[in-house]
C-alpha cells in the first residue's frame, strides 16, 4: 500500500527562496536546511554604469579567494542572475523595513565583501573594511602621506586618488590585529592577488606596493 505524506511549507522571510525537499548533495545551487544566512545591503544603490562584480569566498581553509564576474544588466536581479553563475548557492534579493539586500543562506561557503562597480570610471585605489573589532589603527599611506587613517575600523569603503608610479604602504597596527583577520590586495586589472593572507596571531600588517600604469586595486581587510 502506498502511503501519502501531507507536508505544510512556510516561508518565513520575505523574499522567494527555492528548497528541495529531499535534498540534492549533487547540485551546488540546493542549499536546502542551510542555517547560516550572508546579507549585503545595497539599499538606495542605483544601477548606471557599473559592470564589474567582485565577490570574497571561501570554500575551505582560511584564504578568501575574489570571483571577479562581469555583467550588463541594469537591475540588481541582473546581479543576483550573475552571481548565481558562481555555483556557489542561491543568491536572491529580500527587503525589509524600506532596505534592500542581496542574501546567500549557506553552510558550506563563507562569504564577505562584495563590490559593484565600473573600473574604468573609480580612481585606481578602493579600499573596504568589514572588522567588527575595536582599537585598529589603520592607515594607507600614498608616497608615505596618510590619506587614509581611521582608529576603529569597522564596515568603510571608498577610493583614493593615484597616478602611476604612486607608492602604496597599507598598514594596520601591530597591538590589535586579531587571529582571523583576512587582510588583502587585489589587482582588479589583472585579476591577482598582490597579498592575501588570514593572521594566525594578533600582531599587525605592514604591505606595500607600486601602482602600475592604467591598473586598478582593492585593499581591505575582514573577519
């Protein structure tokens, strides 16, 4: 005899969010029972001339890798639509109390920052910081001129006038850098690391570089 098992879905967020009920080990997109939920707020954000994704994630280890994902759509689905290409789970749009937010629930990838932009119209230095801590002292030194410092660093971006040939010193203090802390340079020019290192103590960074010709970069720091 057949039996008929009856099964009442709730969706308790507000944004549509696909399951498989039995589950599918196979299919990197099936993040069904996932419990860990990653958010990037992009209220208020305008699509005009930005074509360029940059995405951190980690699948193992302690070392983000950056996908690095060109798109041409004007709406942020047409972003959610790229990363999904990533086969890295479910990315999806919700809103909640007039913000909007791109979200990924997953158990077996870690994410953290997210940028959209358009390297051919930011300057050629962008930096974003997602440190929850307090007491870091951090700085970007252009030709060994601060014009980035901030004490507390926590959830910061933004971009820095240079012109090739520029000296570039990122710094971060040496008493509270804390275990955990992915600190990194990238090339969004050539699609390279010039660092990318996780610290296993809590001392401080010290990392410099020259900016070549017609090249753009990213520096931050997470953990």
């Amino acid at each position: 005899m057949q039996e008929v098992i009856s099964l009442n879905l709730v969706n308790t967020t507000n944004g549509t969010v696909p399951i498989s009920i039995l589950g599918n080990n196979g299919d990197v997109m099936d993040t069904a029972n996932a419990t860990t939920r990653y958010q990037w707020n992009l209220t208020g954000f305008t699509i005009t001339n930005e074509n360029t994704i940059l995405l951190q994630y980690k699948t193992s280890g302690i070392i983000y890798t950056i996908a690095q994902l060109s798109f041409s759509g004007t709406t942020i689905q047409s972003i959610c639509d790229t990363l999904n290409t990533l086969n890295l789970g479910y990315f999806f749009i919700t809103t909640s109390g007039g913000s909007t937010f791109i979200n990924n629930y997953n158990n077996n990838v870690q994410f953290a920052t997210l940028q959209i932009f358009n390297p051919a119209s930011t300057t050629a230095l962008n930096y974003q910081f997602n440190y929850a801590g307090a007491g870091m002292d951090v700085k970007i030194y252009v030709n060994a001129i601060v014009l980035y410092a901030n004490g507390t660093p926590n959830t910061d971006s933004g971009n820095i006038p240079v012109v090739a040939g520029n000296l570039i010193d990122f710094q971060g203090s040496t008493f509270a850098t804390p275990t955990g802390t992915n600190i990194y340079i990238y090339n969004i020019t050539t699609s390279t690391f010039i660092y990318n290192n996780t610290t296993t103590s809590s001392i401080g960074f010290f990392e410099s570089f020259t900016i070549l010709a017609n090249n753009s970069y990213l520096i931050g720091m997470n953990n």
